[in-house]
C-alpha cells in the first residue's frame, strides 16, 4: 500500500532522475541510514549511486565541480590504453603518477587517500580525455549518474529536502 501511495506521490518516476517506472522496471526504496526514514522511491542506478557519494550533498556538489572543471590531460584515453595493451608500463605510470602529484595522492571529488588502493583512470565519454584519478566509490558514482551534471545536482537537491516531501512520515518496514 505504502510503495503504491508512494509511486503516486512520485508520478510514477525515480525521485532524482525522474526515468519513469514502467516496463517492469525496479524501484528500490531509499531511506535515510540514521533516521530511517523513507526518503522515495529510485531506480537502481539512482540508489546505488547516492550510496557510491555516502548520501553525501557535499559530496555530490565536489562532483559536479569536478565535472564542470576544465582540467584534463593532454592525452585520450585510447592512447593511454593502447600504452596498457603495448605494454608501454612506463607511458601508463608516467600518467597515472603525474595525476597521483596533482592530485596529491587522493581521490578528485571526495579526497579519500589512495593508500595503496588503486585509483581508477577517469575519463570524459565525449572528448575522451583524461579527467583524472578517483577511488571506486567515486569513479561508480559518476557512471551510475551518466556523467550528467543535471542528475547528479539533483540526486543532490533530494537529499538536502531529505527526499520527496509527501513521503517524510513514513519510516522503513522492520528496519
């Protein structure tokens, strides 16, 4: 009764990329992990991507910034992967250790220290340049959201509202 309320509430669509939930496909309940709380209903990608930012605002605002920023090296990601394949290790770490400096060792959105972690090589879907080093959570998040500035600033108006108004009364079933 409570998800059928809830969809309505929601027009029938994710509550940060608003993709209709037609066709069979799967809503998944978000809720705040303190409160518990039902914050609405999201898609998969949706879901697990505010989870990737730990329902982080802040840490969402950092990845569009990160997003929206200029910077990327001077070389594709084609070439740096024909280096990996060639295996040319010196051009691949050449890459990966001037972003380690710049970056100084930590994640670009959320600034997590690599520590021994390997940090994944991120790169613009369009102009295929290299953007730069992030940890799995991070480099997830970004894909799970399609890159889109858009859904990401709204993934981060959901959570700062602590999800669609209507919903906020309802906590979570045996939580």
């Amino acid at each position: 009764m409570w998800e059928d309320v809830t969809k309505t509430a929601q027009a029938n669509r994710c509550g940060i990329c608003q993709s209709p939930f037609s066709g069979g496909k799967e809503t998944h309940v978000d809720h705040s992990h303190e409160t518990k709380q039902i914050r609405g209903l999201l898609c998969h990608p949706c879901n697990v991507a505010v989870g990737k930012f730990s329902d982080s605002p802040f840490l969402l605002k950092r990845a569009i910034d990160y997003l929206t920023s200029s910077f990327t090296l001077d070389i594709d990601v084609d070439t740096a992967v024909s280096a990996v394949k060639h295996e040319q290790t010196a051009a691949k770490r050449k890459v990966r250790n001037m972003l380690l400096v710049k970056q100084e060792g930590r994640c670009a959105i959320c600034q997590t220290a690599f520590d021994g972690r390997t940090p994944h090589v991120d790169h613009d879907h369009v102009t295929n340049r290299i953007r730069g080093l992030l940890c799995m959570g991070c480099n997830q998040g970004l894909g799970l959201f399609k890159d889109s500035k858009s859904i990401i600033e709204a993934a981060k108006r959901y959570l700062e509202a602590g999800g669609i108004p209507q919903i906020m009364p309802i906590l979570v079933p045996n939580a």
